[in-house]
C-alpha cells in the first residue's frame, strides 16, 4: 500500500475553514493513539528513513520511503496485528537490518535485537472521511494541533489523482507543509543528537 499525506500546522483561523470544508463529511471518530517508535542504538533504522512502531500494544508498523524521497510526501506501510504475527515482518526487519535475529514474537524480537524506544508520541486524533480522503485533526502532546489529509493508493498510477484531490482542498487553506513527521519533531525538540542523523530535517 502507497500512502499519500500532506502534514501541516494547525492555527484556530484554519480549523473553521477546515470545519466549513467538511460539513459534508460523515461524522468525525476521535481517537487516541500511543504511538513507541523503536529503533537500535546507533538508530539504524533512522538513518534509512525506515520508522517502525507499536500502535496502542496492538499493530505493529513499518513507514518507509523505497526512493528516500525528501519530499516526504508517500510512504510505503506495512501494518501487522500483534495477536496474529507471521515470518514475514522478520524478513522485512531483515532487510534493513542484515543482523536481524528472526524471533517468534515482538516482545522476543526486541530483546534478541537490543531495539530501545526512540519516541513515544501521544495523538487524540479527530478523524473525517471526505472524497476518499481521510483527513485527520490532530493534538499532538507536547507538539502542538496539526491537519493531516492521507489516500491510500494501491499503485503507483493512482497517485497523480491523490495529489490533486488533496491539493484541490487545500487550495484556499494558509497551508505549509511539514516535511517531517511527529516522530521527527518530537526528536528535534527531545533528543538533538538523533534528530540530526536522521534523513528528514
């Protein structure tokens, strides 16, 4: 799965034109995710732009861009349920980290492989459903508010279509893209010194 999203800062003046936009919208589900991002001591994974998370002590995920895009704007993402594991997530550490010592569970894999938490990142999410768009109302402990649009696209040719939806509704939005996510400006203000090695600044 490609996932397109465009991050930004969130001020008051644009969360009622947001609001405005998507009065149309189905109603918003508003959530918590507790988001530990893990990575070994030398932040190996940081250096490949590779970010690997437990969600809630649920699903395990992997964020990464195949062509270390510095635009930041997509990702490749793949998601595993904690409860239902298989070889595959092991082969996919494997292939960032070529001394991967494959495990049968999370918990083990992170003991064998002296992985440690990099950032835990606390979001209460508003979430809306607008023109295959899932637009997002962020509060980020500790960061601040933020607006995130993401489509998920199923390959490449889908995404001309997924950049001009989520253009045409940022149109007349003060908008500024970030070009890091949560995790990186959490590390930027808490920990400098992995911040700085990491590919997104």
């Amino acid at each position: 799965m490609i996932e397109v999203e465009y991050k930004g800062r969130l001020t008051p003046e644009m969360l009622n034109t947001v609001h405005y936009k998507l009065q149309t919208s189905s109603a918003p589900k508003t959530i918590h995710n507790t988001d530990i991002y893990y990575d070994t001591a030398n932040w190996d994974l940081l250096r490949q732009a590779v970010f690997v998370r437990i969600r809630n002590q649920h699903v395990l995920e992997f964020k990464f861009n195949e062509h270390k895009d510095r635009s930041h704007i997509q990702s490749t993402e793949h998601t595993f349920f904690l409860a239902d594991m298989n070889a595959s997530w092991n082969n996919l550490f494997a292939s960032f980290l070529p001394d991967w010592q494959p495990a049968s569970t999370i918990e083990e894999a992170i003991a064998r492989n002296a992985l440690s938490p990099l950032a835990t990142i606390q979001n209460t999410r508003q979430i809306y459903t607008y023109q295959a768009m899932k637009i997002s109302i962020d509060h980020v402990e500790e960061l601040g508010d933020f607006l995130e649009i993401e489509i998920q696209c199923e390959s490449t040719a889908e995404l001309p279509l997924a950049h001009q939806r989520i253009s045409s509704f940022l149109e007349d939005l003060p908008f500024q893209r970030l070009k890091v996510g949560y995790v990186e400006l959490w590390l930027q203000k808490f920990n400098h010194k992995a911040y700085e090695v990491g590919h997104y600044q």
